[in-house]
C-alpha cells in the first residue's frame, strides 16, 4: 500500500502513520519528495484499511497496491477460468450463447422454446421459475413446477439448462455485464461495452452479456449482442420466447425463434473474424 501525505504533513503526523503501519506488522519505507512524503508499507497490505489511514492527519490518500478481490484477480490467476457445463465451454476460444424465455410458463411454452434453441444451434437453454421481483404484487414465478417443467422440455432437446439459483455456495462464478442505469428513459439500461475489456483484464472469470435486459427491446438485442461479442465477451444471455407477445413478463425485450437463427449466424461470423468460434 502507498500513503500519500499532504504536502502540509509535518513530522509528527508522518511518524504517527508510520507507527500504525508497524503496529499492523508491516514495514515502512518512507520517501520524501521536494513537495511531499510518500510511505509504503510492505507486507500483508490487507490488515491495513485505506479509509482509516486516510481519516489521520496529514494523509492525503492512501492506495492499495495488491488488488483486494484475490480471488478473481488476474494477476492471482494468469490463465483464464473456463467453466464446463456438460461439455459446452465458457470462457477460452469458445463463446457460448444462452437463451430461452425470461419465464417458465406452460409445458407447451418450454416445449416450443427448446425446440427453437436446439434449431438455432444453441446450446444451452435459460429459463427463470424463480422470479423475486422488486414489487411483491408482480409475477413471481412458477416455482418448483416450473422447473419441473423446465427440466422435462429441456431433456427432450438434450439441452443442458441455466436458471436462477438461491445458494451460491459451491458455484462456478462469471461476470455479468447487463447495463447500468442512468437519466436515460428511452431504453432499460445502458449496455456498458467498455465493462467487458475491463473485467477481462482486471479477472480470469468469463464475461457474460445480458443484452435483452441491457436494451429493454427486442429490435435492439441483435446490435448490442454483435457489439458484445466483438468487446470479447465469452458469451451472451438472449431472451427468445416462441411468441413474444404473450409472454408473462419482459415481452417487449424477447426474440422470437426466427430472429434467434437469424442472430446466431451473423455472431459465427464475428466470432470467426476476432479469432474464436461458436459451436
């Protein structure tokens, strides 16, 4: 960590910095400039708390050296983290699409979305039975039996399945780019394509994108997918729906089974040109 005193820092406040760092069992190495004084403190940085040493007199700043997530950091972890769900890769040279409807529904809604995923060349199929919203009185899911009937339409296509789950313990992790909000009213969110090239340098974790949430709208999840992809991200999570006009909730943001094809082969193309492939 690095401790940058104010340039009106006297003496007295540089030594109580530098007493607090030793207390924490860490070595102090002072350099002092014509303007002000900068301490590093070597050792375990991580029983050392910014805000706290920036709350003492004198201290301007205080900057941790050594990224606190370790565990997704890049530079704990050089090679990048693939997750294998039965045999379908995320992360790596491969880029895996994901997609289905926002909601189960009916064991015919599943059944056709399955269908339309498999002819698409999809390989993993999404589907929420859970569904916490932010009001109570919304839709909140079919639950259990939706998974039942997930899992059922599912096996059917031999498709592997991605859902919700309420434990995250004992989980493969990936970063999920979605959008971000802001004054903005004319779309859902703000896809945030400078996020993917960040995440991928600062963690090993794949990137994934939600550009169905990110837009709000199904005219615009084509663009924002083939924007997603060519930023690198290591796959996307498309809301299809085999008719979106009757879907329970996120209609408006929904493809239909036709405009998932028609996407999958404009993103084989990109993936191709930037190096990678979509199976």
């Amino acid at each position: 960590m690095i401790i940058v005193m104010s340039s009106a820092a006297t003496e007295e406040q540089i030594e109580s910095v530098i007493k607090r760092i030793e207390e924490k069992g860490l070595e102090a190495n002072v350099s002092r400039g014509t303007e002000r004084t900068v301490i590093g403190a070597i050792g375990d940085e991580r029983s050392l708390d910014p805000e706290l040493l920036e709350s003492l007199p004198g201290v301007e700043q205080a900057l941790h050296i050594v990224k606190p997530y370790k565990i997704v950091a890049r530079e704990w972890h050089k090679e990048d983290t693939v997750i294998d769900i039965k045999g379908n890769l995320i992360g790596g040279k491969q880029i895996q699409i994901i997609s289905g409807p926002c909601s189960v529904e009916t064991p015919e809604q599943m059944e056709k979305s399955a269908k339309a995923v498999k002819a698409a060349g999809v390989r993993l199929m999404r589907g929420g039975a859970f569904k916490p919203r932010t009001s109570p009185y919304t839709f909140q899911g079919t639950g259990v039996e939706g998974l039942e009937m997930f899992r059922k339409a599912a096996d059917k296509e031999g498709l592997p399945i991605v859902t919700e789950l309420m434990d995250a313990r004992q989980l493969d992790t990936f970063m999920k780019e979605r959008g971000i909000r802001t004054f903005e009213t004319y779309y859902r969110n703000v896809l945030d394509v400078t996020a993917i090239p960040v995440l991928k340098k600062e963690t090993h974790l794949p990137v994934i994108v939600d550009p169905s949430h990110a837009g709000g709208k199904a005219w615009m999840v084509a663009a924002l997918s083939r924007a997603a992809i060519a930023a690198g991200a290591d796959g996307l999570l498309v809301e299809m729906h085999p008719n979106p006009c009757e879907a329970w909730c996120d209609a408006d943001q929904a493809i239909n089974p036709q405009e998932l094809i028609t996407l999958m082969g404009e993103l084989r193309g990109i993936a191709k040109v930037i190096g990678r492939e979509i199976l």
